[in-house]
C-alpha cells in the first residue's frame, strides 16, 4: 500500500492538499468492496482502521 499526497486547488497562493492510500486490487476483491463503497475510518492505538460503513435505509 503507498500514501500519497494529491494538490486539489491553489487559491490566492495557498495550496490544498488531500491524502490518498492506495490499496492493492486483491486487497479489494478480498474485502467485497466496489468502486463508490461508503467507508468509515478511525485512529486506534496509532493505526488507521477502515471498514464498510454502515447504510441507512430511506426514511429513517
């Protein structure tokens, strides 16, 4: 898996940024996860911990 750090815009001089982690295609499969896969992700004893999020159904 790699970290990258990707420009999204410069306004005014200043420069945003956002980070991506790139996650391997097996890993992928592996999980179930598709492209578009609503994901939550929280920081645990210094380790980023992703996993499906949960969906709310309509109207509720």
């Amino acid at each position: 898996m790699r970290l990258q750090k990707q420009k999204t815009r410069e306004v005014g001089g200043k420069k945003y940024f956002r980070w991506t982690v790139v996650i391997p295609p097996k890993k992928i499969v592996e999980l179930g996860w598709d492209e578009g896969t609503e994901l939550e992700s929280k920081v645990k004893k210094e380790r980023l911990v992703l996993k499906r999020a949960r969906v709310k159904a309509a109207g509720n």
